[in-house]
C-alpha cells in the first residue's frame, strides 16, 4: 500500500477555496439584503453632544417607541453602542424618512 502523500491534493484545495467563496457571497449578500431594509428610514448625523436618547426625544412625534426600546432599535440596525457614538457618525433611526418630509422637525 502507498502512503498519501502530506498536504492538500489540487482537488481538495479547489474544494475549500469554493467553500469559503461561497461562504463569503452568502455573508455579503445577507449584509446587503439587511442593510436594504433600512433604506425607508431616517438618518441622522451626529453632531457633538448628541446622545441616542435626545435623538429619541426629538423625534418621539414621529415614532411609537418606549426611549429603551428606541435605543435598542439603533444600537441593533447601526450594530453600535449607544455609549460609544462620536460626532460625525450617521444613524439610521426607526423614523420613516417620509415622516420628516411630513412635518416630523428633521435634526439641523
């Protein structure tokens, strides 16, 4: 009997490199896929200061969320901590973007 040789053979090679390929396709369209359902609502650019529960407070007209349940929403949808946000950063916030052209006060 002939001992394999060690490493990988082209075949198996080729079989991982699929693998982690489609890997990849499937955890980039799933992100894409997710990012899309966000696209009806709001964003919002911080500014220094800001605080996701003055955003809440500004916006309260326009959503029917408790503030805890509000900052969960952005913290899940912008896959962030409410406690570690810096001027510059955009939200999306669980307002639909149609609601500010509504006459909800869009953030200046």
């Amino acid at each position: 009997m002939r001992k394999q040789a060690r490493g990988l053979s082209g075949v198996d090679f080729l079989v991982i490199i699929s693998f982690v390929a489609v890997l990849i396709i499937v955890f980039v369209s799933l992100r894409a896929a997710a990012a899309e359902g966000y696209d009806r609502y709001t964003k919002v650019e911080l500014e220094h200061g800001d605080t996701v529960l003055e955003i809440a407070e500004e916006y309260r007209e326009a959503h029917d969320m408790s503030d805890r349940k509000f900052i969960s929403w952005v913290e899940e949808a912008n896959n962030i901590d409410a406690n570690w946000i810096t001027a510059g950063d955009t939200l999306i916030i669980p307002v639909e973007a149609n609601a500010t052209a509504l006459g909800v006060k869009e953030k200046e």
